[in-house]
C-alpha cells in the first residue's frame, strides 16, 4: 500500500506521516517511510538545490523539473522496490504537491503540462491513499511562524497559498477514491487516530 500525505504549511504532515509509520510498524507491517523532495542520496542532493537560498534566478521550469527528478529517483530507487517487496510506503509529499505550488499556486503552466510531467517522472504510479491534511491558511502560517520559521503574512504569500489549498482542494474532488481530506484543525492525536482509522480500514486483513 502507497500511502501520502499532503498539505499546505503548518498542517502538521511530517510529525503526523512519523507517527503513522511507527504505528503500523508496531502492528508488523514492514513500513518505509520516506519525503520529498529527497528520500534518495540523489534526491537530497536536488532538495540542497532547490533549498538554496542563493538560488533566486531559479526559473519556475527549472523547479518543476527539479522536483520531478528528485521524485523519478524516489520512485524507482525506494518506493517501487519496497511496494514490490509487499511493504507499505508512507510519503510525506508526492506529485500532488507538483500540481497543488507549482501548478495551482503559480498559475503559470497549465496544469495538464505538469501533469504530463509528473506522469513522466512517476512512470505513472500513483499513490493508493492520499491524505489532504486540510487547514485554514492562516492558523496553518500562524502554525508554521510558531515554530520558528519567517513569516510576512503579506497579502501576495496569502493569496499564494490559498490558491494551493483550493488546488489540493479540487484534486481531491476529482479523485474521491484516492483521496481522503481531514480536517487537521483539531489536536495532534484527534487528526492521528482519524489517519489511523482510515488506514487499517483500507488494510487487507488488518
Ligand atoms: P519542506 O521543508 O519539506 O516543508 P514541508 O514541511 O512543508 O513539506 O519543504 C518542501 C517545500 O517544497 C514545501 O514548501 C512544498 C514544496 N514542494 C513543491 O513546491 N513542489 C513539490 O513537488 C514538492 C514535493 C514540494
């Protein structure tokens, strides 16, 4: 089972795919848990690239061809040798991510040019389970800006990430069965036992 979870800041995605992964760990399912951009030696080397701060003439093509190949060596060097193997993947981010920033964020490519890109890059593998953690944009900066990180609040980075919460919002329609949204307003351990829930349900003979 390929298991990912999406969303934007502050929703909490990495601790939650942690805790998820030691749990199914615990009932002895053989669990990698892995993000991106990263997972890989290589994918990390791309993830310092796109991390850069000095990278400021980096031009949004480049980006999404950055991402796209950290993920086509994720998917073919970790996931689908684990999936093979019958394990269960846990991915902190995935091609929805692609589509949610650089597709409904910036608004500058359509979204089927990127689609067409992310399909190259995942030789069409797509996840089983895909969580949206879903947040408010604001408590999820508020969050975000908590623990430490920079944080303007300006109307452009608003509207920036209400765009991604929209996108992840209209993916999700388009794909019921894939997706599940949940509500991640609500207390750590309230969100992890609604993410447990669904899974051992998803689970053949859990
Ligand atoms: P990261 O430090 O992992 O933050 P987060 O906890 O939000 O996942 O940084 C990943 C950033 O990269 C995040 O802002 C989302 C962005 N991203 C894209 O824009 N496109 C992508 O395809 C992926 C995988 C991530």
């Amino acid at each position: 089972m390929f298991i990912t979870l999406e969303g934007s800041e502050g929703c909490g995605k990495t601790t939650q795919s942690q805790a998820l992964a030691e749990f199914l760990r615990q009932k002895g399912y053989d669990v990698l848990l892995t993000r991106e951009p990263g997972g890989t030696a290589i994918g990390e080397q791309i993830r310092a690239i796109l991390a850069n701060p000095h990278n400021t003439a980096m031009q949004l093509r480049t980006e999404i061809l950055l991402f796209q190949a950290s993920r086509a060596q994720l998917v073919e060097e970790v996931i689908r040798p684990h999936l093979a193997r019958k394990g269960i993947v846990v991915c902190d981010r995935y091609a929805d991510s692609t589509l949610a920033y650089q597709g409904y964020g910036y608004r500058q490519i359509p979204i089927e040019q990127i689609r067409a890109l992310v399909e190259f890059a995942t030789g069409g593998l797509e996840p089983d389970l895909t969580f949206l953690l879903d947040l408010e944009v604001e408590i999820g900066l508020r969050r975000r800006a908590q623990d430490g990180a920079i944080n303007r609040l300006d109307t452009y980075e608003l509207d920036f990430y209400r765009r991604i919460r929209a996108g992840y919002l209209e993916l999700a329609h388009q794909q019921p069965k894939r997706w599940v949204v949940v509500d991640a307003t609500p207390d750590f351990d309230q969100v992890q036992a609604e993410l447990r829930r669904v899974v051992l349900a998803r689970l053949p003979g859990a």
